[in-house]
C-alpha cells in the first residue's frame, strides 16, 4: 500500500487542494497497486500409484512457459509471483527432490529437481481455482535425451522398453500402436488472401474473423498448455487445402482443428456446428456446406468416387483417428453450445477437403453464422472472439486429458 505522508508546514505550501490531494492518493494507489500484489503460488505434490504428480495453484489465472531438462523441470512464468509456504519442498515424494523458487526481474521461475531421471505423462491447466498440473513418472533409461523427458512419446513398461529375445517385432508394433502424448496442435484459420469466405451485410469477412479466432487461440494454448502451436497461415495470405493439411502432417501435429464461419440462405440459421471428416454427409446441409468449404462441386464428386482415395482415407489416415475426431468435435461443441445458448445442431461428418488425409484427429469448426444478424454482429466484437477462442481451447484441453489418460 502507499502511504502519503507530509508535515504540517508543507502541507500549507501545497498548491494541491485537498480533493485534489486525495484523487492524487487514490491514483498513485491504484496504478501501482497490481505489482505490490504479487501472484500468490501455492506448490504440492503426491504420489500415486503409477506417477507423481505435483500442482501450481495460483490465486489467479498466469502464463507460463516449462523446459524439461535431465533431472530438471523450469516452469516460467510470465509476472512476479511469491510462495504461499515457505517451504521449498512441498511434501515428501517418491520422485520429487526439491521446488527452488527464483525470481528474476519481472518474472518467476521454479525450478522443479527430481530425484532421477522422469517422463512427463501429462500436463494441463484446470480452472476455478487456477491450476497448473504436471504428472510425472521414472524414466526407465538411465540415460535421458531430449525425446525422452520432452513428454512426447507414451510412458512404456520396462519390458516395452528392453524386450527380450524373439519378443523384439511385437513389442515395437505394439509400441507403434500407441499415441504419444499430445505435444503439438495445428490450428487451420480457414480461407484467406483473394479467398474471403462468407461475407456479411457489413462486408465482414469469414477469412478475418478466423484468423483473429485462430491466433487468440493459439496464444491461449501456448501460455495455458505450454504446447507447440503450428499454424497454417499467421496472415492474409491464400493457402491450398492440400498445402494445410500436409503442414500439419509435416510438423507431426497431432491435433487439427479448422476454423470456419457459416452461412445460410435461411436468415434465421444460428449456432455453431463442429465437423470431422466422412465420404458421406450426415444431411444434405452438411453436404452443401462441403461444397462451399471446398474448391468446387466436380472435385467432391470425384472425391467421392476414387477408389485410390478411400484407399488412403480409410486405411491410411483418418479411419486411425475417427473415433478420436468424433470425441474432439464433441468436446468444442459441447463448448460452444453453453457460450452461444443455442440447441446442439450437434456434431456432423461431411467430406471437407481440408481434414481428408489428416493423419491425426482432425475437425472443422463452423463458430457462427455470418449470414444471421444477431450472430454477424457479435462476430464483429473482438471481445466475442476472444470468447470463442476461450470455448474451443477448453473443448481441446478435456479432449487433450481425456486421449492421454487413453493412451498413458
């Protein structure tokens, strides 16, 4: 708090008033008081039975950045922050050695030190209170690399690891069988360039109101999760369907969410829809919304008929990841439904262009309805965006918990 103090005989040489003195007070209180009051963390960990976790509560919301290194975790954070406890060791633990806490000029960093070398299972944020959580397990290696703390590949049993004559072939297949942990999300701002999307009676456009969605989004996960974001365009710039889903492919993304905005000749359409991908549309809407999302009508058709194709759909790509892509889109949808407090128009498979030959779950977010007035007119306000954002990152968050609880 700041106290303002003077003596009598310069208080009679202040050419202040004392209203004025007093707005001066409240002034200097107000915008000097957010880095007197610093983020409080409160740090602790426990065992379970196949991994430790250890958990950063906040007394709010903070960004926060990690680095795992061979014995080491470094969870950075973005503001000042002090302990609740002075401890440095939380509680006692299995894998956990010590928390050291150092502050550097306008941040935080605690340095998490492990009693041996460890994977990260999986990490995430969970709100109300503000909590960040990473659950730790033992690496069986003796020696670390980057892969193995990075938390990129699935915990493995030691048999898995080292298995034993004429078992080699088997336990590989079985290992390849196995998702790794979620690590890296690719985000589709949908259009762009001469490609503008839906328009609006106020000549808003589809391709800027997704990229706006797509990069608050990215930021939300990168600051919130901690994990790499690969984006298909960070600008107004034209990409080729192709060209989108094989850069997620490339960068061995392994989630892939498109963002789009819809549109219909009935003025009363609202509500957002959420898409993963199918040779099939579950109704003719969704076929024709298929069409629009696409290069042309002629190239769905012969979509739907080469052979070749199905081939490498089903067999290749998404028939892996279906069951994933249907519980993603479910997850942003359920989302959406609370934020826009519209009827589920549910989840719905068409043949987008776009998530054909994603290796990896893949949807295709529809956030809104340009083409109804109330909804073009909240898709103008970046506050609604930011809320979209919001919903979708959530929606991935309970999908990124729900498959690496699957697959630890």
């Amino acid at each position: 708090m700041v106290i303002a103090y003077c003596n009598r005989a310069s208080a009679s040489r202040s050419p202040l008033p004392g209203g004025k003195v007093l707005l001066l007070f409240l002034f200097v209180f107000v915008f000097t008081s957010s880095p007197i009051f610093a983020l409080s963390i409160n740090i602790r960990s426990f065992d379970h039975k196949d991994f430790t976790r250890i958990v950063f509560e906040g007394d709010r919301g903070f960004e926060y950045k990690f680095n795992p290194e061979k014995t080491v975790i470094v969870v950075k954070l973005n503001q000042k922050a002090t302990l609740k406890q002075m401890a440095e060791i939380p509680s006692p633990s299995a894998l956990i050695d010590r928390v050291v806490h150092r502050r550097e000029k306008n941040s935080s960093a605690f340095h998490v030190h492990l009693k041996s070398g460890f994977k990260i299972k999986r990490n995430f944020v969970l709100e109300r209170p503000f909590r960040v959580v990473f659950d730790l397990v033992k690496s069986p290696d003796k020696k670390m690399d980057s892969e193995d703390i990075s938390g990129n590949e699935t915990p493995q049993e030691q048999a898995e690891e080292n298995p034993g004559p004429g078992n080699e072939s088997e336990a590989q297949k079985e290992k390849e069988k196995k998702r790794a942990l979620i690590d890296t999300i690719c985000i589709d701002p949908g259009h762009g360039g001469t490609d503008l999307g839906a328009v609006g009676r106020t000549k808003i456009t589809e391709k800027e109101i997704t990229l706006k969605v797509g990069m608050k989004l990215k930021k939300l996960i990168e600051s919130k999760l901690g994990l790499r974001v690969v984006m298909t365009r960070e600008k107004d710039e034209e990409v080729s369907l192709n060209s989108r889903v094989s850069r997620a492919n490339n960068q061995k993304a392994q989630l892939f969410v498109s963002i789009h905005v819809n549109s219909s000749f009935r003025k009363a359409a609202r509500g957002p829809e959420t898409y993963y991908v199918s040779l099939k549309a579950t109704d003719q809407e969704a076929f024709r919304l298929s069409q629009k999302e696409n290069s042309s009508f002629k190239e769905i058709e012969k979509l739907a008929s080469d052979d070749e194709l199905k081939m490498i759909l089903w067999n290749m790509a998404q028939t892996e990841y279906i069951k994933e892509s249907s519980k993603l889109a479910d997850f942003i949808q359920y989302e959406l439904n609370i934020l826009m407090h519209t009827r589920n128009r549910g989840v719905k498979q068409a043949p987008f262009r776009v998530l054909m030959r994603a290796a990896m779950p893949a949807v295709l977010v529809e956030i809104a309805f340009i083409s109804n007035a109330s909804e073009e007119k909240k898709l103008r306000d970046d506050g609604f965006l930011q809320k979209v954002a919001a919903e979708i990152y959530t929606g991935i968050s309970k999908f990124i918990y729900y498959h690496n609880n699957l697959y630890r």
